[in-house]
C-alpha cells in the first residue's frame, strides 16, 4: 500500500518530543521560542532587514490573527483564489467580511492576476494570494495592483515552505505571510501554524490576540523571572501552539530543504515519464521555485483513475474542491458556477500523487505504471 501522504518522522523527531515531556513544559514555552527564532532566521536569512515570526495552532489562526492584525472589520472584502482549502475563506467571514472569489490559471492553479482588478471595490481590503501545491503566484503583478489600490496582502503559504519567487523566499514578499505545519505539510508538527512579517506591529498584535489578548505568554508569566499579574489589552484568542508540536517542527525544519531536494526529484520522474502522454503533468513557471507540496495532474478520467489507483493501494486526493462549490458558502453569498470556467475545468481534471520523501524510486514507477495504464 503506498498512502497519498507520510510524514517523514525520524528518531530526531522522536527525541526531541521525548525531551520537551521530560522538561516538563508542555504549553508554549522554551522549545516553542527556540522554534520560533529558528523558523525566522531560516525565513530571513538572506534579508538585510529585521522579520518577525508568531507560531500558532494553525495556518488558519495564522491567517486569522493576520486579518485582525490588519483591522478588517464587517462590510469589508477580502479578494482570493476559489482554488483553495475553505479555510481561506473561513477566516474572511470570521469577521463578518465577505470572501470575493477570483477565478485561476489553468497552468499554476493560481489566482489568475488578469481577472483580479475587475474584482476589487471601495469595500476590498485585502488580497489573499495561495501560493498552490508550493508555486508561488505572480506576486509582482499582486503587489502592484494592491499598492495601486492600497490593499494589504496576507499570502496563504501552506503549501510554500519552501519556495522562492524570483530568488526571494516565500515569507518576504506580501506584508503578512501564514504558512501550515499540519500533518500532511512540508514540515509537520501534527498541527500548527506561523505567521512572517517584515511589521513589527502586526507581529506584537498578533502575539498579544493568539493568547486571549493577554499582553504576557504564559512563558513570562510562570517562569522564575517572570509576574503573575498580566492584562487583558484586546479581545483575543487561543490560538498558541505548544512545546511538544514545536519539538517536532525543530527538527523539520533542520532537514527541510533535503526534504524538498527529494520531492523535487519525485516530480522530475513523474514529469520525464507523463511527457508527451495523456497525463498533463504540472507547470512550473521559470522565475520561481515550488516546495513541491503537491503533484498535480490533470486527465479526463479523474474519477476513474483515482478508483483505479486505490484498487492497485495507490492513495490519491484531489485539490481543490473550489470554495464557489460548496453549499454553505452558494446559498450565503451567491457564488455561480459560471463565473469561475477554469477553476471548473481544473476541478473536473486534477488529481494529486503521492509525493513524500519516504516513497522510494520504486514507488513511484509503480505509481507512474499504473497512472500511464489508466488515464485516459
């Protein structure tokens, strides 16, 4: 049986959790700050300016805080891709703002930048850009047009740790980056989250509403050097992450770029082999660099071949269900199918390989067997 995802979970990984039980401390405390200041220097390394990291519980608290950080209140609009996890979505009407739906590419899967202006009104706010299956967007064309209108850009990185856009990493571009470290991630803590940004008060915001709007982490408070006497300064959440999901994330993020050089050259064989075949094998644009999250192909018998690849214990998924199709987010905001062809048509077609560092090369020329003998 090959599964459509594994974590690469290591005696590394294993000890380092084994460490955070026995110290003790297993809400955010030591091994959540060594986390945090590591995640940062990795993100900024090549940046001659001063970034900020907030760990969370999710990618979708990340985006979240990120959205409140920002000020966006009810009647706002928040402009992203229907070609995404709901959670994208989700999180625009926590605040009784409304998700406005872009259409995408046909080759990237990602927000289609050409349609992105006609969408945008006094009420628009922000852009949302999900960098899909790792690629980053067009993002000078995104940044352009949100300074053109004076938006804010929180970019969806769940999938784009890590990636580069033009020689620049994914968490140094749009003025709030959220990237995810649930299980199925490119580095996986079970869950969990972090917020980047070059804004030092979008970071403290954010540190201050992920624990309830205290304005002292728990960490300050219990240490020996720390007061039990802490304020509430803002409504805020609980949304902090924990020692024990941060133990893993340290260790993940040590092997983070060998992890994406061998997804890199799974894609490659998928890519060499469905060449030239009826498997259209994913795009990647020449001035940027996937994390490669996601395999994506597109075949005209989806369906099919996804029953056909479980019967041979090939595990397969599909990415996305766009948000437009779900029931709950039709009948509240109008969203019609018309309106978004390509997304349609990439919906009808895609499927999503297994791509982890722990298949072996003979997993996948037998996944790629077997896709070449099904697809149609």
């Amino acid at each position: 049986m090959i599964p459509f995802h594994k974590p690469y979970i290591t005696e590394d990984e294993i000890k380092e959790v084994i460490d955070s039980i026995k110290s003790g401390w297993l809400t955010m405390g030591p091994k959540t700050i060594e986390f945090e200041e590591k995640f940062r220097d990795y993100i900024f390394q090549n940046e001659n300016k001063k970034g900020h990291v907030v760990s969370c519980n999710s990618c979708t608290a990340a985006l979240h805080l990120a959205l409140k950080a920002i000020g966006l209140k009810a009647g706002d609009e928040v402009i992203l891709p229907t070609n995404t996890f709901i959670a994208t979505a989700e999180v625009v009407t926590y605040f009784g703002a409304k998700p406005v739906l872009c259409d995408i590419e046909e080759t990237t899967h990602n927000m289609d930048v050409k349609k992105l202006e006609n969408l945008i009104t006094e009420k628009t706010k922000a852009i949302i850009p999900v960098h899909f299956g790792g690629q980053p967007c067009d993002m000078d064309e995104i940044l352009e047009i949100a300074k053109k209108y004076n938006l804010y850009v929180i970019e969806d990185a769940a999938h784009a740790l890590p990636s580069k856009y033009k020689g620049k990493m994914i968490g140094t571009i749009g003025d709030i980056t959220c990237f995810s470290f649930y299980a199925t991630k490119t580095l996986a803590t079970g869950e969990g989250g972090m917020a980047a940004t070059f804004n030092e008060e979008f970071a403290q915001k954010m540190k201050i509403n992920r624990l309830h709007g205290i304005s002292r982490d728990a960490w300050d408070r219990y240490t020996l050097k720390g007061h039990w006497y802490y304020e509430v300064v803002d409504n805020g959440f609980k949304y902090n992450t924990t020692d024990i999901n941060s133990a893993l994330g340290l260790a993940q993020l040590k092997k983070v770029d060998w992890m994406k050089k061998r997804r890199e050259e799974i894609a490659n064989m998928y890519t060499s082999a469905f060449k030239g075949t009826k498997v259209i094998p994913p795009t990647v644009k020449p001035d940027r660099e996937t994390s490669w999250h996601l395999y994506v192909i597109k075949v005209n018998n989806r369906d099919e071949l996804h029953e056909k690849l479980k019967e041979k214990g090939i595990g397969t998924s599909v990415h996305f269900i766009p948000v437009h199709k779900h029931p709950y987010y039709k009948k509240t905001y109008g969203y019609k199918d018309k309106d978004y062809p390509v997304a349609n048509y990439v919906y009808e077609k895609s499927l999503s390989l297994p791509i982890y560092p722990d298949l072996s090369d003979e997993d996948v020329e037998y996944i790629i067997d077997n896709v070449l003998k099904y697809a149609r």
